[in-house]
C-alpha cells in the first residue's frame, strides 16, 4: 500500500507516542511525537508527519521524516479489498495511517491522540480530553462551524475506534480568542444573543499559540510588547496580542470573516446577503456556496484562489485580487495597532505570508507611517527578520506549526505517560 517503509524503519522501538490529527472534508494531515520529550522546544520529539489526500476521491498518502526523508507518496486503496476497512472515508484513511505506523515502527505505542477541532464554542478556553460526553457537547457547536466540525469530529470517532486504548484530546482553533476583552468579543446586537453564544469567536489560534509561545521563547522581549500576527494563507486572519494575550482578530462568529481568503469573501455587508435573498432569489446553500467557495480571490480574479497562480498571471484581475487583499491585509493591520495603542512587532506565516514577499514589500510600504521599514535583501532570501535596524517595528516570518501545538498541549494535559 505504501512504499519504502522497510528501509526507514526505527532501529530502536520508542515506548508511547503521540499521533496528532487534522481532519478536513477530504484529507488528514498528522504529526507522530515521542509521548516523552525531553526537550522543552514545542514541537521537540517529532518522529513523522504527512497527510492523506483526496479521501472520497482519488486518495493520495504522503509521510516523511523530521530530516526531509520521504518514506511514503503513492495512491491508496481505501477499501476492504485494499485492507483498510471501515465504516467511512476516515475510519478507512485512519485504518491505512494505523497499518503505516505499525509497520514503519513495531514497537511504537500510540498512548494520545490529539485533535485539531475548530470550534470550542464560548466555555472551552483549554485542552479538553475527550469521552462520549465531551463529543455529545461539541456536536452541540457544529452549527457554529458547520463547514469543519462534523469533519473534526468524524476524525475524532475514526481515530477512538483506531487507537482505543488511546487517551483523545481536542485542541480548539477558538480556544486562543476566548479571554480577548468583551469588546472585541461581541456584536452590537442585543444582549441575549451574546448569551445564547453568538461572539467573535476568532479561529486560527492554535497558528497563534505556536507564534506567541515561539516569541516567547527567541524574542521574549518582542513576546511582552504589542503584536500582530498575520496568518495569511488559503484561510487568513490577523490577530492583535499583547503580552501574550489575544486583544482582537479579524475573524468573527464563522471562519468567514475579516480578510478575503482563497475562495471566502472575508468582511461583507450583512445587507448585501439580504439584498441577495430578496433581489436574486438566493437561497442559504447557494449563499453558503458563495461566500465560502466562490468568492475571496477566486471569485475577484476569476482565475484562482491559489496566491502564486496569481503572482504567475501578474496583471488584470489577478492584480486587482492581491491589491484588494493587500489593502484590506494594511487596513486590519492598522485597525488593530491601533486597538492597542501601537504596535511593536508583526508577524507573517502561514502559505502566503511565509511564501510572498512581494506581498510583505507592499504590506511594509503601506506600513511605513508606523516607522516599519522592511530589508529588500532580506525579504527575499526570507530571513527570519525582514525588518530594517532603523525601523521602528520588527517584522518577523515565522512558519507557524499547529501539529507541534496540539502535541505539545496534549503532553501537557496527559503528562509524559
């Protein structure tokens, strides 16, 4: 089913690990860490990661080691003539994970399971582990997230039924937002609704726990001052922190908000979504289909949704879409500095961030009436510091890695094993 594995084999059996799980719609990414680390680097004890593509379709597996070695990239056969039965597409793509690990190490103990799982609705600020209970109750927030939840979710039963000797923990995308102030928690809408859980949520935070966690540790005195991480991706949002704490982001009660993404519309006027009902006769799944996979650069170049086809096209509507998303990436940047009273450092990561600096030239030169001044040369070799020693701000690229996250939250709440 997968090759190469013989050859890459662990000499020695490592005693417990952690598997961390990331389960979208039609793929699984997961991370393999020693349970038992002796490092306090997040992210210390990786063994493996990769992920399984196209689940439902044409499915794809990949894994490769910590060192860059690819030990697995080749099609799969999720089926029970292929070996890898279940009830479902990811019962069958955790059932091919499971037979991977076993033979790639024999003695290899999969004692926690982590989970990446959206929404934690208003009460989870943390880690949670995971029984009957705890699934019932974040069932209850798929309405929340209906785009990502029930696929979080259905990682979660695969993997219980996979590893059931394994302790599971969920590790919210929310949970990071959830002691940002009441005012950037809430809509103007009346009380009650805010009661019943309609908030400005905020996503991408594990993104932001591994960013804050990593300034605490490389750059403590930039990681005590006022930041903005800009997670700019396939998805993006910004986020406003200071002194560890989140203050504000741009995405609000869904993943939708905010920034225009590969193919979401970010802020929009809630009239127009009236507008569209009344006037053009559409319904909430046309909506639904619009604003999430329609629209965002998509739907502005009519070309792509993917930053680097866009850069490859250069003009016309694909310039038009990174110039909108230039702008609105400078004016949330600004709204949120100025939450804050300033800004002492910013932060890009995530696909686009890490990947364009044309990207990070024009968001610097939009910036420079907050003293941030960007190093051409620097920028483009993407150095770690972009920023110029005379500004007055430092800009930062930093790959951000949620897997480490959850994993190091897992060890944490499960201790060492």
């Amino acid at each position: 089913m997968v090759s190469g594995v013989e050859s890459c084999r662990m000499e020695t059996p490592l005693m417990d690990a952690i598997l961390v799980l990331n389960a979208g719609s039609s793929s699984i990414k997961f991370a393999l860490f020693d349970r038992a680390d002796g490092s306090d680097a997040i992210g210390g004890g990786e063994r493996l990661r990769g992920q399984i593509d196209g689940i439902g379709d044409a499915p794809h597996f990949q894994a490769r080691t910590p060192e860059g070695a690819v030990v697995a990239d080749e099609a799969v056969a999720l089926d029970e003539a292929g070996g890898a039965g279940g009830e479902n597409p990811h019962e069958r793509a955790i059932a091919t994970l499971l037979d991977f690990i076993e033979r790639f190490d024999p003695g290899l103990v999969v004692s926690a399971v982590g989970h990446r799982v959206v929404h934690g609705g208003p009460d989870f600020a943390r880690p949670l582990r995971l029984d009957d209970a705890a699934i019932r109750t974040l069932e209850g927030f798929v309405p929340l997230a209906p785009l990502h939840q029930p696929h979080n979710l259905a990682g979660v039963r695969a993997a219980t039924r996979a590893f059931s000797a394994a302790e599971q923990v969920a590790c919210f995308d929310t949970a990071f937002h959830r002691r940002q102030p009441w005012v950037a928690d809430t809509f103007a809408l009346p009380r009650h609704y805010y009661d019943d859980g309609v908030r400005r949520y905020g996503f991408h935070g594990l993104s932001y726990d591994y960013i804050t966690r990593y300034l605490k540790r490389a750059h403590p005195d930039l990681a005590e001052g006022r930041v903005v991480v800009a997670h700019l991706g396939n998805g993006a949002s910004l986020c406003a922190i200071r002194d560890g704490r989140a203050m504000g982001s741009t995405m609000g009660f869904t993943a939708v908000d905010g920034m225009p993404m590969g193919t979401r519309t970010g802020q929009l006027d809630p009239g127009v979504i009236l507008y569209l009902m009344a006037e053009k006769g559409l319904g909430q799944a046309e909506i639904e289909r619009l604003i999430y996979k329609e629209s965002g650069l998509l739907g502005l170049s009519g070309i792509s949704g993917d930053w680097r086809r866009l850069e490859e096209a250069g003009s016309g509507p694909a310039a038009e879409a990174m110039a909108y998303f230039t702008h609105r990436a400078l004016r949330e940047i600004g709204g949120l500095a100025a939450t804050m009273g300033g800004i002492d450092a910013l932060v890009f990561t995530a696909g686009i961030g890490e990947n364009a600096p044309g990207l990070r030239r024009d968001i610097g030169q939009g910036l420079g009436w907050l003293g941030l001044e960007i190093d051409p040369e620097k920028n483009a070799a993407v150095a770690e510091i972009v920023s110029t020693a005379a500004s007055s701000v430092a800009v930062l690229v930093v790959p951000t890695d949620e897997e480490a996250v959850i994993a190091h939250h897992t060890r944490e709440l499960l201790g060492a094993g």
